[in-house]
C-alpha cells in the first residue's frame, strides 16, 4: 500500500468513525484513535459487502456503501464502547 493510500484510509476512517459515533445515542467513552480505528474496520467491511451485493460501484456517490460503513461503524461504536463501560478493555 502506498503512503497515499495509508493517509487516506486514515482520513477516510476517521470520517466514518465520528459518523457513526454521531448515529449512537448517548456518550461513548472511547478515544479518538479508537474512533478511527473503528471506522477504518467499518470502511473496508462496508465496501467488503458492498462489493458482495453488488452496489460498490455505481454512477455517483456511493450511498448505499456509504449508508453500510456508517452503520458498521455505529455498530462498532456502541459494541467497543458498552465493552469499555464493563472493564474488558
């Protein structure tokens, strides 16, 4: 992977992660670092499924892999964050 593409799955995945912390109700105790990892795991298991349903590539914006990486993130965020609140991690 080039040092293009690491910065931007780095800026991309940290937009997807504040998105998804904004969809979740409430106050998430997690760090920004998480929030980016987070949403780098959502991004590429968002276009992973994407690409599986067929919709990855599509004339315009991508909204429905968008809609699937922010909801994985939402997901993501609520699960790291509940574990968090609990002492796993």
């Amino acid at each position: 992977m080039t040092p293009e593409g690491i910065i931007s799955a780095i800026i991309i995945g940290a937009i997807i992660g504040i998105l998804g912390r904004l969809v979740v109700r409430g106050r998430q105790r997690i760090s920004a670092l998480l929030t980016v990892v987070v949403g780098i795991v959502a991004a590429l298991v968002g276009t992973w499924l994407a690409s599986l349903i067929g919709v990855q590539n599509t004339n315009g914006v991508d909204w429905i892999e968008l809609l699937l990486q922010v909801g994985l993130a939402a997901v993501f965020v609520a699960a790291v964050s509940g574990r968090r609140r609990r002492g796993v991690l």
